[in-house]
C-alpha cells in the first residue's frame, strides 16, 4: 500500500494552480513532457485539430500547424539525445502549442550534446538567412544530394518549416550540463495565411 503521509498536497495544488494560471495567461493549449513517439504525435495532431476546428480556424492555418507540430516532433523523437539513465533529459522532450489574435506558436525542447550546438547553430541562421527563392533551392538541392545524418534528416525539417511558415526559427540552447545543453525551438505560424 502506498503511504502518501509525506506528500505536501496544499503546495502541490498551489503549482497546478499557478501553472493553469501561467497557461491560461499565455494561451497555451497544449503542453506535454515525455518520450516522444508515433502515437504520441497522432494524439497532438487530433487534440489540436479538435481544438482548432472549435475555435473555427481556417483550414490552411490548420495545415500549417499540423504540418510544424508533425516535423518539430519528429524532430524531438529523431534527435533527443540519448544519455546516462540517470538524466532527466534522456530521450525526452517537450512539446508545447500556444496562440494569440496573430499567431500559433510551437515550441518544442530536448537535450543535446554540446558538440552538435555550432553545427546546428550554422545550420538554422543559413535557413533563417533565406528568401522564399532561395529557400525553395535549398530544400530541392538537399532533396537531391543532402547528406543525411544517422538518425535522418538534412536539415529539411527547418527549411520545411522555414518555407511553410514565412517566419524565422527561434531558438536557444540552456546549459544544463560541461555536456549537455537544452535547445528550445519555437515556431510561429500566422493565424492570417
């Protein structure tokens, strides 16, 4: 039998409050901290979905943010690294859909080792960089000829998300640890497309 006799139960229900609060502030709609996989992808896709049609959202900026939310979780479950068993951040991430009047954001965040950070810097300020032109030759050149890394992928995710958006990619890396560092991506999707 469980004994729950140490559990603080009146702070606990002070954080679940405060978070609500923190979200509703925000109109964050949909939050979600795990391993990331194919059904998990499936069940984000419906809820917002559900949610979207609610709030009679047009069809194409549906699209787009099932499109954005289907690569950035790809991305989570393709890229997440994988570490000692004790870390927290082993494989996981996190996976979030806010919205104001103006736009959808996705933001989505996963460990990764500090070895990938230039790499993957360079790569997202040259997408960032681009034109619509410019971008289209890009994915169609990487779609030809990009190498592709062991887990997948060219960098077409961003450019994807880059072309389908019009807007930049917003990111940050957090140290976490001398190894590991948090990078956060967020999305943002105009509600007027």
């Amino acid at each position: 039998m469980v004994s729950y006799s140490n559990i603080n139960f009146d702070g606990f229900l002070e954080i679940v409050y405060d978070f609500y609060k923190t979200m509703k502030a925000h109109e964050i709609s949909l939050v979600y901290e795990g391993k990331i996989t194919h059904q998990i992808t499936k069940a984000f896709v419906s809820l917002a979905e559900a949610q979207m049609e609610e709030d009679q959202e047009a069809v194409r900026v549906q699209r787009t943010v099932f499109h954005v939310m289907v690569e950035c979780l790809q991305n989570i479950s393709r890229h997440a690294d994988d570490h000692e068993s004790t870390d927290i951040f082993s494989g996981k991430g996190i996976f979030m859909v806010s919205k104001n009047s103006e736009v959808y954001c996705v933001t989505t965040g996963n460990a990764i080792v500090n070895e990938k950070i230039v790499a993957l810097k360079k790569m997202i300020d040259e997408v960032n960089e681009l034109d619509e032109s410019k971008l289209k030759n890009l994915y169609m050149k990487q779609m030809r000829e990009g190498r592709l890394s062991e887990k997948g992928g060219a960098g077409l995710g961003f450019i994807d998300v880059r072309r389908k958006t019009g807007n930049k990619l917003e990111y940050q890396f957090l140290p976490v640890t001398e190894k590991i560092s948090f990078f956060i991506l967020t999305t943002t999707i105009p509600r007027n497309i």
